[in-house]
C-alpha cells in the first residue's frame, strides 16, 4: 500500500470511529432523572420513552460492534495484514474494502 492511499484510509478509519464513538455517547447518556419510564395500560410519554430507550440500546449495541470492526481494521493497517481476512489469511477483495474499508474477513467469512 503506498504511504499517501495507507494516510488516507487511516484518516477515513478513524474518522469513523471517531463518529461512532460521538453516536454511541448520545444513544448510551444517562437518563433524566426525573424522567418516568415504564409501560403501562396507556400509551402515553412513558411509553413512549420506554420504546426510545430500547431502540437506543439495540442501536448502541449494534453500533458498538461496528466501533469494533473499525478498530481492528485499524490495527490491521498498523501491523501490516490490512486487506487480508482474519479467518482464511487469503486477500479481501478490493471492491469489498472499497465499500467498506473496516472489513476483516473475505466476503466468504464475513
């Protein structure tokens, strides 16, 4: 990989993670405490509150995988195996990395 596309594809990776990091504090900050969440026999703000709360959680559960994968994509460009697949060691395909640059595994194992 030549230095300038390796500098590039490092910015873009940790500008991800950079944005997932910022989506990730919003979805998992603490609650008002003077908030009233629960289910109840009415839908009402609660209720509401209630369903926003676990869609934040399922988001934030997904998005945090994702945080993963970028970070070990970053690693990989570190130590030299970026674009090559964790699972079978063979080369992840250029159209794959160019969609989604964090990928760690060939689209066989993916």
């Amino acid at each position: 990989m030549e230095p300038a596309d390796r500098a590039e594809l490092i910015s873009e990776l940790d500008a991800k993670a950079a944005g997932l990091r910022q989506r990730l504090a919003e979805l998992t900050r603490p609650v008002d405490s003077g908030a009233t969440i629960g289910f109840g026999k009415r839908i009402g703000d609660g209720t509401t509150q209630a369903i926003q709360q676990m869609t934040d959680a399922s988001s934030a559960q997904q998005l945090s995988g994702l945080l993963d994968e970028v970070l070990r994509a970053r690693a990989k460009v570190d130590d030299g195996s970026y674009g090559r697949c964790d699972v079978c060691g063979e080369p992840i395909g250029d159209e794959r990395l160019e969609f989604r640059p964090w990928s760690t595994a060939c689209v066989r194992h993916a």
